[in-house]
C-alpha cells in the first residue's frame, strides 16, 4: 500500500489564492512542494485545473511533472469530474474526462479518478446540499438510463486510458449516482472494462445524508477488493434532531468517527496494492494537520506489514 498527499488546501504565505490550485509564483510553489516533501510525502494527487486543464499542451505538463520530480515528488493521480447522463452538462465533462486521461499520462500519474458529480436536475428542491434527509443527484433517485449512460461514458474513458497504461477509479461520492457501495459496483459492471476499479471514500458515504446508508466498516467490507485508489479523510458528525440535519466537522484522520485502523486492515487483507491518498485539511495548518494523519497511515501499516 502506497501513500500519496491528496492536498486540499494550498494558501501558503504570500500566496492566497484558490485553495486547491497552485501558486503561479515559482518560488512559492517551489516551497510548497519542498515542505510537501519534508513532512513525509513521495507522491500528490493533481487536481485537472492543477495538471494544466483544459488548454495544457504536452510539454506544459512534463514540464509540471519535472518541476515535482525535482523534490522527490511524483504524481500518483489526477482528480477530474463530471457527471455523464444529464445530456445538457454530458458531452462536455466526456471531454474533459478524456482531456484528463491525457494531462495524467503526460504527469506520470498511474491514476485517472472521477468523480462523476452533476448539477441538480430540478433547482427548485434546493442546491447539493450535505447532511440532509434528500440529496439531489443521488443514486436513489437516479434512473436505470442514469446508471446505463454513465456507464457506456466511463467505459470510453476507461479505453483511452487503457491505451496509455492508466486505470480509472470511481470516486464514491455525494451528490452522485455512485454514492455507496451497491452503485458504485453497479457503475463498474456496466462500465464492463478491467481497468475500471473503486476510490472508497468513506467520508463521502458518512456526510452525505442525515444519517449514513450504511456503515463506514459495512462499505469498506464491500469495496475493498475492487479498489485502486482511496482518499481517506475523517470528520465528526453532529446530528440536530429539530433540523433532521447533520453537520460535519473535519479533523485528522486518528481524530474522527471513521475507524481507519479497522478501514486499512480491511484493505490490507483484501490486498489492496493501490494508493492510500490522505485528503488534506481545508482550514488552518494543514502541514501540520496532515501530518497527522500521515504519521498515523504510516503506524497502522507498519504494524500490518
């Protein structure tokens, strides 16, 4: 099991800017990564944007991919989205999907994740909220179309990339058709390609509804042996009776209500060989907070291994 930085934060001083791109400044992202490095991480995951989007030529992104290699850092995937059955948003996302595959080839990413989100379908329920007893774009309201479009749109994407050595993992995620164990699994069967496997993110199954659908060691019983890839972030819930609502509060991993000691063990068994990418703070130190959660991977799995 391979660990990589999932970073979500990157307002590093005097950079402030958008929390998940990177500084356009040289020598700002220059620190940024060396600190990345110092802390204890060999590889990151990119975001699409951050890999060089929609307009990065080739050469624009190896050069991305040498500027990491220069502080012992690699690219272990790169993270796109876009749902793939709401015809006015479809076409569009299968585009970028497909630009993905090639900015994480040319990266060196081992990895394409996809988390297959889309906009709310009827604006007049509310937006993609969290935490509440509805959640639009969910698989529980989705159709069987929904699911076999979806599919036949992953299956493409899984092709390219196939052609350049690189898996696809399915994000389980909110506000999506893949947001448990039984629709993500359902998505891989209709994607019918082998290299199609499972992101497990638990955080996204525990903060999606009011109440979870199913258990966080339930989910990871039932996803483990079809996993590549796994952002694992931690949280408290807090559940207020008179709003019938949760809210999340998010902590390092050792500190939240997800036991990733029970999760890893249950990766490890399953021989989960993928990357375990710790998904960052979003507020404050997050060096110092995703420290912690490294550390804690990293003791877990000596212990395992």
């Amino acid at each position: 099991m391979k660990i990589c930085y999932a970073y979500r934060r990157t307002i590093f001083y005097p950079y402030d800017g958008g929390s998940r791109g990177l500084p356009e400044d040289r020598k700002t992202r220059e620190r940024l990564f060396r600190s990345m490095h110092d802390i204890g991480f060999d590889a990151v995951e990119l975001s699409f944007d951050a890999s060089g989007g929609m307009e990065a030529t080739e050469q624009e992104v190896k050069d991305l991919r040498k500027e990491l290699a220069d502080y012992g850092i690699s690219c272990a995937g790169v993270r796109a989205g876009g749902g793939l059955y709401v015809p006015r948003v479809m076409a569009e996302n299968k585009r970028t999907l497909m630009k993905a595959v090639d900015n994480a080839y040319w990266v060196g990413a081992e990895v394409l994740n996809c988390a297959i989100g889309t906009p709310p379908r009827n604006v007049s329920l509310g937006g993609l909220s969290i935490g509440e007893g509805f959640v639009q774009g969910a698989s529980k309201t989705a159709t069987a179309e929904d699911f076999e479009r979806t599919g036949a749109g992953i299956h493409d994407v899984a092709e390219k990339a196939a052609g350049y050595g690189l898996d696809v993992t399915l994000e389980v995620h909110q506000h999506t058709l893949v947001d448990n164990s039984w629709s993500v699994k359902h998505v891989i069967e209709l994607a019918d390609s082998p290299n199609v496997y499972v992101n497990p993110d638990l955080g996204n199954i525990l903060w999606n509804y009011n109440h979870p659908e199913e258990t966080m060691e339930e989910a990871i019983l039932e996803l483990a042996p079809v996993s590549k890839y796994w952002h694992c972030k931690n949280m408290h819930r807090v559940y207020v009776p008179e709003l019938d609502r949760s809210f999340f509060i998010r902590v390092p991993l050792p500190d939240g209500e997800i036991d990733y000691r029970f999760a890893i063990s249950a990766m490890h068994a399953a021989g989960f060989d993928g990357w375990l990418a710790v998904e960052g703070a979003t507020e404050g130190d997050q060096l110092t907070a995703d420290k912690r959660s490294l550390d804690y991977v990293k003791d877990i799995l000596a212990g395992l291994e």
